[in-house]
C-alpha cells in the first residue's frame, strides 16, 4: 500500500512538528521573523494545499491547493479564528520581510529564461499577435457588458480584464496588485480580493469553454486540426534539453541571478528611464523585458537558464500554498470578495471570456491557425489560472499536445499583460 505524504514527509514526521507549531502559535511563542514565517504559513499551505489537490472536480476545475489554501485562511482571518501573532508574522512574511517581492521575482525571471527561446522566438511572429488579439477581444466583449451594467471603461479592464487574462494567481494576480499598488499608490488589498474572486470564476468558465470549443470541432472538422495549431501540420517544435546534473552552484547562482535582474531593473525604473512619453514604467515592467532581452541574445549559459527553471518551478508549485495562506491572512478583504460573487459579474465573466475566444480564434484563422486551437491556446490558456488551468482546459479539450502554446500563453502572455496593466494602472491616479 501507498504510505501518503503531505509535502514529500510521511505523516507522522509531518505532524509532529505540526502540532508544535499550532501550540506554539496559540502560546505566542513563534517570533516574528522569516523562520516563524516559514513554520506557520508553510503549515497552513501544506495542510490545506494538499488537501485542496486530493477533493475532485476542485481540483480539476476551481484551482485545487492554492485557491482552498486561499479561501480558508480568508474564512479563518475574517471570523477571526486566527491568533493575532498568526496575523502578524503573516503581515511580516507578505510585506515586512519582501518575501512576495522575491517570490515573484524568481516566477518571473524563471518562467521566461526557462522558455525554451526557439519557442520564444517563432512565438514573437506565429503566436504572440493572437495573443494581443485575445486580450483586444477580452476587452472590447468586457467593455459592452459593462456598457451594459454601467460600468466605466477602466473599472472594466483593471478590475475585470486584467486579472482573467494575467496567466493566474501566483504569476498574475498577485504581481499585478504589486504593479497596481506601485503605480497608483492605492490599497492592493482591495484590488487583489475582486481580483482573485473574478479569476476564479473565470477558470471554471474558461474549462467549461474548453468542453464547448472540443464539440464544435467535433460538429464542425474544418474548424480544427485535432491538436495541431498551424494548418501546415507542423506546429512549433521544442529542443527537449534534459539536464538533471543541476549543481547547488547553479542553484546558488540563479538565486543571486535573480537578485541581479531585480536590481538592475529597479535601478533603470528609478534612476535610468522612469517614465516613457510620461507614462511611469515599474521595475517588474522592466524585469520581465531584460528578461526577455537575456533569453532572445543567449546572454544566460544553459546550466542556469535550467536552475533559475527549477527555482521558478518550486516557487510555482510549492511555495504558491504559502503565498495564498498569506495573501487569505493579510492581503484579502473576504467581505469583499464575497460580494464579487454576483449575477452581473458572472454575465461580464462570460463575455470576457466569449471575446477572448472570439479575438484569438478569428485572427489565427487569418494567419493560418485552426480557430478551435487557437481560441484554446490562445485565449482560454490566458483566461485560466496558470499551469494548473492549462491541464484543465487542455484535458478538457482534448488537446494536451498544445501544452507548448499554452506555456507561451501562461507566461509570456501573463508578462505582456502585466506591461499592459502598468499602462492602465496610469488612468486611476
């Protein structure tokens, strides 16, 4: 029989220390620092992440650990079930002690030196204008439900459009609150609750829409190349590199890498080129172009291209638990979020949704792309949350074969709407 493991530790090793922690969180013994940081939020991610990863049809279709990580720490602040020195380290983790800073500088510089860049070079010319077509569509479907609901333009695309099309939670929602807060100077709380609300509700229509597009196909053949995107046959092709000789070196200096690019594009954010035609251009703006730069002139070697991979990787699929414990503990308004939940906003979820289809499925079709894969690829893996939501709406379409394409969607596609976003931002000061 299978032993079960919560975080790679068997149970018993797992809980023992558990359980000294939660007494000593009750007895107010866990000092406010990085190491009680890691003891309380890692207990409530692992707990509730992988109990979030193991209940079905959550797990496939409402974001599995990381969104009931996220929810039930909201629910456990908000009936104030929480010690208050719980309260506070989480404060210190998610502000204080720049660790989200961190967090989303390793997703970043990560997920785009570990694109493969032959991918992210033909996606430039094949792929990335469907994209751009994708959000035009997004938006301008968001724009007339909000017509309809009276909903001003900039409300629409900040609160609405940005977030549904930001690639998820950990490489999207939450560094676009970061950028908003940067920006504007407003609460980020505020804006990350109706954020996180509206994104979950756009990645269960997004995997609902995936079902939808796999029976129009069926219906229609002509409009689908069954799991081929280019109507040539030949759809982007990725050298596979396998490199597990990884050295605590490599590890080491990725770590430092990271720290490098963030410096350096804070550095040309502040002092450099803080503005451009007077629009104020943010460090993670520049981040992700340097990044950008380093992989498209092969400025990084490939040893570390694969270790900054790998942290991106961990930060992704580990410690994305424990930002959501501290983003339901200290950068959420439940109350606020619950009221996102409405008829009108699900109407204008939708619609976003039907125009991102719409938008990348018409102008692949133009330049030679299957529409049915290029709606999926190109616009619902943007209206998802992340890798996560790219195997629920690949699974649920049938198409895991485009997985390259979605990755380009998730990550490139939620970079260019983090630029976008640090434009829009400008019209709420």
């Amino acid at each position: 029989m299978k032993k079960i493991k919560f975080y790679g530790m068997e149970l018993h090793i797992f809980f023992f220390f558990v359980t000294v922690i939660i007494i000593s969180a009750w007895t107010n013994l866990i000092p406010n620092q990085i190491i009680g940081g890691i003891a309380v939020l890692f207990t409530l991610g692992i707990i509730l992440g992988e109990i979030g990863e193991k209940i079905p049809i959550w797990n496939s279709y409402c974001g599995g650990g990381a969104i009931l990580t996220f929810v039930v720490c909201g629910l456990l602040t908000s009936y104030n079930i929480l010690p208050e020195s719980v309260k506070e380290i989480s404060a210190g983790w998610m502000n204080g002690y720049g660790i989200l800073n961190l967090f989303i500088c390793f997703l970043v510089v990560g997920s785009i030196l570990g694109l493969d860049r032959k991918l992210l070079l033909k996606s430039s010319t094949l792929f990335i204008p469907t994209m751009l077509a994708s959000i035009l569509g997004a938006a301008i479907f968001g724009i007339i439900g909000g017509i309809f609901f009276k909903k001003n333009l900039i409300e629409i695309l900040t609160a609405y459009v940005l977030p549904i099309m930001g690639g998820g939670a950990g490489a999207g929602a939450i560094p676009m609150a970061k950028v908003y807060n940067e920006v504007t100077g407003l609460d980020a709380s505020s804006y990350l609750s109706f954020a996180l609300a509206i994104l979950a509700v756009g990645n269960i229509v997004a995997v609902i829409f995936a079902v939808i597009l796999n029976v129009i196909g069926n219906i229609f053949p002509k409009f689908t190349g069954k799991g081929e995107l280019v109507k040539s046959g030949k759809n982007i092709e990725v050298e596979e590199k396998i490199n597990n000789n990884i050295s605590m070196d490599d590890i080491a200096a990725s770590i430092f890498l990271t720290a490098g690019f963030y410096i350096f594009s804070l550095f040309f954010a502040k002092k450099i080129l803080p503005k451009v035609f007077g629009v104020v251009i943010p460090e993670f703006a520049y981040l992700i172009i340097f990044a950008t730069l380093a992989n498209v002139f092969k400025l990084i070697p490939e040893n570390l291209k694969t270790a900054l991979q790998k942290c991106q990787q961990f930060c992704a699929s580990k410690l994305i638990w424990v930002q959501m414990a501290g983003c339901g503990i200290t950068l959420i308004n439940f109350d606020e979020m619950l009221s996102v939940l409405s008829l009108e906003n699900l109407i204008i979820v939708v619609l976003i949704v039907i125009g991102c289809c719409i938008g990348s499925g018409l102008f692949g079709w133009i330049i030679g792309f299957y529409p049915i894969e290029s709606a999926i690829t190109g616009g619902l893996c943007m209206a998802n949350m992340g890798g996560a939501g790219d195997l629920a709406v690949l699974g649920a379409a049938k198409r895991m074969e485009l997985m390259s394409y979605a990755q380009i969607s998730s990550r490139i596609g939620g970079a260019i709407v983090l630029l976008i976003g640090s434009l829009i931002f400008q019209f709420l000061i």
